[in-house]
C-alpha cells in the first residue's frame, strides 16, 4: 500500500492532492519542504515553521554526517528529539553535495550551479563502485559516502523518509558520461534497498531516485528502473537543464512515465521550488518539493512578493525602500506584515544584518511560499487549478 493517500485529482492535468502518511505525522500534499540543512531552519524555531503551516522538514545527510555526526545525533535520539521537531522529516542522501564538490564548475544550469556553501571546499578524491572518497570541507580530513554508508547515516538519524545515494550528473557532460552515471545510480538504488531492508529502522521510507540528465531515453529508462525496483516513492534529481523550459520538458517526460507504471506512489522534485517551477511542477503530478531559496534569500534581505517580472522577488537592501513606508505585502499574515512593518524599516534592518531582519524576511518568505502550496492544493480540491495556475503566473497575490 502506497504511503500517499490521494485525494483529488486534476482532469486537466497530473496534478493530485493527497496526504503522505509518514512515522512522525502526515504531510498535505503538494507540499514545499523547507531545508534545515544543519538540523535547524536557519534561524527559525520548530514550532515557528509548524505554524506557518509546513508539515515536514528536510535534513542534510552530508552535514549532518560531517558534523556532529550521525553517531552523536543518534545518542540524544535522532534527529527529531535533537533539533525538536516532532513531525515528519526527509533526509537527503548527501550524493548531491559529494558530487558538488567534483561537478562545481557548471554554471548555467537551472540546479546545479556551483555549489555556493562550504562544500567548495572540500574534494573528490576517487569516485569508485562502491562510493566516493572525499576531503572534508570541515577539516581535510578524508572520508568515504557510498550507499550503505548513506543508508546507515539516514537510519541513525532516524528520519521519516530517506534518499538513496545516487550520482547527481551536471548538465556539461556527455551523453555516455550520464548513461554510465545512471546505470550506477541504479546499482546503487538495489544496495541502498537491500542495506534498508536489512537494517533499516522501523517506520522509516525510501526514496529512489531518477537520473538521466537531459536524455529523455535515459529519464524514461530511469523512472522505470526505479518504479520497478520497490521503493516508498520516487524523487526526481540530478540535472534538469539549462533553463526553466527544458527542466519542465524532462520532469514532464519522468512524470508521464511515473504516472503510467508507479501512479500511487508520492513523487518529489529534488532541489527546485522558485514560484513559477511549484505551479508548474504541480501540474506535472510533483508531491512535494524541496528548496534553499525562500530560506537563502531572506538570510540576503530578498522577499518573495507577487511579480512575477521580478522573479517574485524584491531586493529590500536597495536604496529605493530607504523612505519607503509601504509594507512588504499587503495581506501576508507572517508576523512582519501583521504589524505592517515598512519596506524602509526591514531596509535598514537588513543592510545593518541585523538577526531580526533575517528572521523576518524568512518568516515572510516561507509564509508566502506556504500560501502558494495552499492555494494550489486548494485549486486541484474544487477543479480550479487552471485558472488559479494562470493567475499565480500572472502575479496574483497568493
Ligand atoms: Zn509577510
């Protein structure tokens, strides 16, 4: 039986409403999954992100694993009990960031981009069969990250849901360079299930992962394998393309498919949550999503507001919102719009960096991403996704 419960569906496309039924709560579905990379959502407290209405956060693997590590995390109880959350979490595999630190030369991808965190830091010393050994970041230090050791990692964790580790192949590479990646990440999506089925924690879910870069065979090829190969739910990762067009057309391609031979199970878009890519990637049948950007931005004093011209996002550190006494959005219930605090006012907080003004501006920027979530899944409930889709597009206000 599939952990996702589907409740409604779009005629008019792939989109579905639902609920996914994880070990610490269930999850309203389409949902965006707000990052708390280092066990925290940076700045936020647990119960702040729970009532801005998110249901499950996702933790970082890679970091986590580097420091403090999974053994200490698993003495005060896993993750949950260590960062105190109670409800749902996912835990990436960390395959993304150990391949960022090889791959961190692509720039114009729609994803993969270099990596911009510390991971810059670190280095691939040999990728092989069975993993990737790498220098610390942190320390130097070398260390090793395969699937048994991800999948080991994610127990002691004790997450809801788990990634499999997998190769994600940027988009400057070659065709036979991706197919080979696949092929691996395949090999590695059968030893992160068997490993879980053997030891894996009670309660806990897999997630298989799609790869196959821009290839449409080798997506197709891919959302087979692994609809085929028994895992909880599929996500969808690794390079999407080079603009915002192609990625739709290759999560499009995954989807078609997904939805023909694995239709119950939940689907998550990996790495990608701008406004315009959740409205689309609802359509395509995505579940749930996973993004740095609303939190990223407002660390940067960048607020998420209905523009779509703007990328759905004005820059408060501009000299123009020094005398501004206009709020940031009308309308918004986050706790800086509550009060109607001014443009001017968050401006001055944020060139000062000050705590308050990271704090606000992502209290904000989750409270409007969470809004669109909302209005969507509330769209495919009374049969309005199309119209509500159009007017998200256009800049109505959430
Ligand atoms: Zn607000």
């Amino acid at each position: 039986m599939s952990c996702l419960n589907i409740r409604t569906r779009d005629p008019g496309s792939f989109a579905r409403t639902g609920t996914l039924a994880l070990a610490h709560g269930e999850v309203r579905t389409p949902a965006f999954v707000p990052l708390a990379t280092k066990a925290t959502v940076k700045g936020l407290l647990p119960g702040e992100v729970a009532a801005l209405g998110y249901d499950m956060v996702l933790g970082n693997t890679f970091h986590l694993f580097l420091d403090p590590g999974h053994d200490l995390i698993a003495r005060f109880g896993g993750l949950h009990a260590f960062m105190g959350w109670d409800g749902p979490i996912v835990t990436d595999s960390g395959g993304f960031q150990v391949f960022s630190m090889g791959h961190g030369t692509v720039a114009d991808e729609v994803k993969g981009r270099a990596p911009s965190g510390p991971e810059r830091r670190g280095k691939i010393l040999a990728i092989e069969e069975d993993g990737v050994r790498f220098r610390s970041y942190l320390d130097g230090s070398e260390q090793w990250l395969g699937p048994e050791r991800s999948m080991e990692i994610q127990a002691a964790l004790g997450s809801d849901l788990a990634l499999v580790f997998d190769e994600c192949t940027p988009f400057n590479v070659t065709r036979d360079y991706t197919a080979r990646s696949t092929e691996r990440t395949h090999r590695w999506l059968r030893r992160c299930l068997d490993w879980h089925a053997a030891h894996g924690p009670p309660g806990q879910l897999v997630l298989g992962i799609v790869q196959g870069g821009v290839h449409r065979d080798l997506r197709e090829d891919s959302a087979e394998t692994v609809a085929g190969a028994g895992c909880d739910g599929i996500a969808i990762g690794g390079s999407l393309g080079e603009d915002k067009a192609q990625m739709h057309e290759v999560v499009g391609w995954t989807t078609t498919v997904l939805d023909r031979v694995a239709p119950e199970h939940p689907r998550h878009l990996l790495g990608i949550g701008e406004i315009d890519d959740l409205v689309r990637g609802v359509e395509l049948g995505i579940d749930t999503f996973d993004c740095a950007m609303p939190t990223r931005l407002g660390r940067h004093g960048m607020a998420l507001v209905p523009d779509p011209a703007g990328r759905w996002r004005v820059d408060l550190t501009q000299a123009r919102w020094r005398e501004s006494e206009e709020p940031l959005m009308d309308g918004c219930p986050c706790p800086a719009c509550a009060v109607g605090l001014t443009r001017g006012y968050l401006r001055y907080l944020a060139r000062a960096r000050e705590l308050t003004a990271m704090r606000l501006v992502t209290l904000h920027n989750l409270a409007f991403v969470e809004r669109v979530m909302r209005r969507l899944r509330e769209a495919v409930g009374e049969g309005t996704l199309a119209a509500v889709a159009a007017g998200l597009r256009a800049g109505e206000a959430p």
